[in-house]
C-alpha cells in the first residue's frame, strides 16, 4: 500500500482532528502517501481529494469540528453512489482509506470494502453509543462540556430554590446523560435504556425539598423526550414548577480535552497499521484501557450497552 485517504463523516466530534493528524503523520511516517477528503462521502463521490503533508494538520490538534468538514450523504448509499466513489478512489490512487465518524459511516465503509477497497474505522461520536469500544472520540468533551453547564446551573437553582430539567445529547443511547448525571450530582438521570417512573421521579423531587434541599437537577437524554414535555408532566402531576435548559449544539463543539485528543491521536494512528497490515472492515476501539481492532460489521450489527451501574450509582448517592 502507497497511498490512502482519510475522511470525517456524519456528526461531527471534538477530537476528530487529532485523528485526521494521526492518520497523515503515522502514515508519512510509514512512507505513504496521504490524502484528505473534503466533506465526507460527498466529497468522496466528487473527488474533493488533495495531498495531506505533515505541515497541513500542524495547528489542530487542539481543534474542534473537523477539518477536513463532514457531511450527510444519502447518495452514498446507494450501488450508484458507492460506485462513483470507487472512480474517484481510482482516479486519485487510493488503495486504503480512514473513516472517522460513526456507525452510519461505518456502514459506508464496510460497503466500499466489500466491493474491493479496504476501509478502517474510527469512532468519532459524542455519543459513544459504538459496539466494540468502551470510548469513542468526543465524549469525553461533550461530557466536560456538560458537566461545566450543570455546574453553572446548580448555582443559581440553589440561589433560587428551584428544580432544573436539562436536556442533553443522546437519541438511542444515554451514555452522555449517565456520566454526567453522575458526574454533575444529578436527583434522576432519565436514559433511552431504561424506562422512568413518573411517580418516583416526583416523590425524589419532594423528598429532597423536604429534607431542605434547595434546588434539583433532572438530566434527560432527548432520546427519552424533550425538558419540556418532562416539565409539563411534572407539572401535570405534582404541581411542580422547573425550568428547562436545552444544551443543544454546544455540546458537540469546543476545544477537545486531552483524553480525546490522545484518544484521537491512538486510534488513529492505529487505524493507518491496520491497513499497513491488509486489514479492510476493521473498526478501531478502546477496550479495558487496550486499543484494538475489531470486525466493523460489530458496530452496526450489535447494540451499544450503557454502562447501568453508574445509573444504579447515581440513585443510590442522590438520596
Ligand atoms: P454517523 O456516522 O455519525 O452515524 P450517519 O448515520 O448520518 O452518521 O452516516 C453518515 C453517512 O454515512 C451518511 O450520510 C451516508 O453517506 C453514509 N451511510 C450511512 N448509512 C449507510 C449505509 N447503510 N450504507 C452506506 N452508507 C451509509
């Protein structure tokens, strides 16, 4: 193998970029060829492909988003789509590429392995919601970036005497609202995984009060409903007034922590030996504090557990 691509797909994470820099020094290193396409599957079909030096990732490690873009490609998914992609990997002499993103990406990738061209992949997703890896590249930002939200919020709950609904970040999986549930000290964390009691959730509100607690705070993952349909059913039931705070977006931006960048730094590094090794459809991961590489249809074709003792743990220290 000469030459590969690198390319960042779907949503974007922090920490994706210390990635794309491991990807094209590791494999300088190794004396490849590196190119960089533009804006994920989109800029594969369209041959947005240019020549990545060492030079050209200096200055952003320390980055969020990505910057080599992403993008959202329905295209790709079809035969059609996946052929003009193989032209262009043609076209520009590719024999191996990177796929940061997550496990929708991770299905284009197995996809262009199967028709010939070897793919690896990378876990670049906020949510760490990826089968095979206890931690994907991302999280442990959003997480901080959570954490420092609650934070701020608690304070003036307290000075208010008041309960805070905070939605965060997770359609299917509630990793993020888990560990800074925990993390954040938060009354009831409420998580796709597991379903919530309306009853509980009101009787822990009003325990707490009596016990002179002066604010609350409920995390709730937007896979579980919004803070402001939870807000109106605590209201509904218990006449209990909260204020909501959506995080939104902010979540997936900012300045990646150290841990994601040197997450970012070792899988993909990885990533490129793989490929060195012959290696297509394999996906790169963390599993008990080892990197490893694993069959990629595992991604996709498994589910993500969430780790449920930090969900016992947190009720159990929220009494
Ligand atoms: P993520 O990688 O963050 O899960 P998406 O699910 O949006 O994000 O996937 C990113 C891109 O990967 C899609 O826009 C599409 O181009 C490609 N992709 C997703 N699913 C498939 C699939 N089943 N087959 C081929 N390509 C896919």
């Amino acid at each position: 193998m000469k030459r590969i691509g690198v390319l960042t797909s779907g949503g974007d994470s922090p920490g994706m970029n210390a990635a794309v820099r491991a990807v094209v020094r590791k494999g300088i290193y190794h004396g490849l060829e590196v190119a960089g396409v533009y804006q994920g599957y989109q800029g594969l079909i369209e041959g947005k492909i240019k020549d990545l030096e060492a030079g050209d990732v200096g200055d952003i490690i320390q980055r969020g988003g990505t910057k080599l873009y992403s993008a959202r490609c329905p295209e790709f998914k079809t035969d059609a789509g996946q052929e003009k992609a193989i032209e262009q990997m043609k076209k520009h002499g590719l024999e191996g590429l990177v796929v940061i993103g997550g496990d929708g990406s991770y299905q284009g990738a197995m996809a262009l392995t199967r028709k010939g061209f070897p793919c690896v992949g990378v876990p670049g997703t906020i949510d760490n919601d990826i089968p095979g890896t206890d931690y994907t590249i991302g999280f442990d930002t959003a997480l901080n970036t959570v954490i420092e939200a609650i934070d701020k919020i608690r304070d003036t709950a307290t000075s208010h005497e008041r309960t805070f609904i905070i939605e965060v970040m997770g359609r299917d999986a509630g990793d993020l609202a888990l560990w800074a549930g925990l993390a954040g000290g938060a009354e009831t964390i409420l998580i796709p995984e597991e379903s919530y009691d309306l009853d509980e959730i009101v009787d822990r509100l009003k325990k707490g009060k009596a016990r002179g607690k002066r604010h609350s705070i409920i995390i709730v993952a937007e896979g579980v409903m919004s803070g402001n349909e939870l807000a109106t059913l605590i209201e509904e039931k218990a006449g209990i007034e909260t204020r909501v705070s959506v995080l939104g977006h902010i979540q997936r931006g900012g300045s990646p922590t150290a841990r994601d960048r040197v997450l970012g730094s070792l899988f993909g590094a990885r990533a490129v030996e793989v490929l060195l090794e012959g290696e297509g459809g394999k996906a790169i991961g963390m599993r008990n504090h080892l990197v490893v590489d694993y069959d990629m249809t595992k991604a996709f074709t498994e589910e993500h557990d969430a780790d449920m003792t930090l969900y016992t743990l947190s009720k159990e220290l929220s009494i």
